[in-house]
C-alpha cells in the first residue's frame, strides 16, 4: 500500500485519553474504525462500548456517518495543515432499550414533601 494512501489517526476519549496513533488507509470506513475502537477500548474504563453502535466518532465538529470513508473525513478545512496526526473524539452513547431499562431502575418514584408559603 502506498504511503501517501495512509491517514494517522487517533481518538480521544471522554476522559481525556487517546487511542492511537494509528494508520489507516484512506478508503476505510468509519464503520471499520469503530470496529477497531471497540476492540482496543481499554478494559478499565468505567464506561466499556459494547457494540460499534455505541460509539459516535466526532471530527471537525462533525458526526461522522459510518459510511464515509477516512478520506472523506480528512477533507476538512483542516487539510490544509502540515501533514500529522488527525485527533476524531470518541462519544458512547449506549443503545436505547439499555438506557430504557436503566431509567425506569433509576427512576423509582421517591416521596418528597414540599410545602410552599406566600407571605
């Protein structure tokens, strides 16, 4: 493969830590990186993606669409700059019928008292 062909890359996660840098060609697909996310997602995080569904890639303010390719994302107003690492945020946001289920655990009806008074 060439290497003009090949993009670096690394995500940033919520906390702050990256994974990466790595090279990927420039026809893969943000579905493969989630893909490759989810497999090197550092099993002593709190919050662990299960599936590549979970994951949200960000680059240039921008959700990136899981059939775009690098290329596609790397052609940014940023490409202009130096050639270099490109930084996308990682966000997980697990799928609906978890959080469902979470909630209504969480939303237990709790009694409180309020009393109001107009002077």
């Amino acid at each position: 493969m060439p290497e003009e062909d090949l993009i670096e890359l690394k995500f940033r996660l919520f906390d702050g830590s990256d994974i990466g840098p790595i090279r990927y060609s420039s026809t893969s697909t943000v579905a493969m990186l989630k893909d490759r996310i989810i497999s090197e997602w550092p099993r002593d995080k709190k919050i662990i993606p299960e599936v590549a569904n979970d994951v949200k890639l960000i680059s240039a303010g921008k959700i990136l669409e899981n059939n775009m390719t690098v290329a596609q994302c790397a052609s940014s107003p940023f490409s202009e700059l130096p050639a270099g690492v490109i930084t996308m945020h990682v966000v997980v946001q697990p799928s609906s019928t978890k959080t469902k289920t979470e909630k209504r655990i969480d939303e237990s009806p709790k009694k409180t008292a309020c009393s109001c008074s107009i002077l």
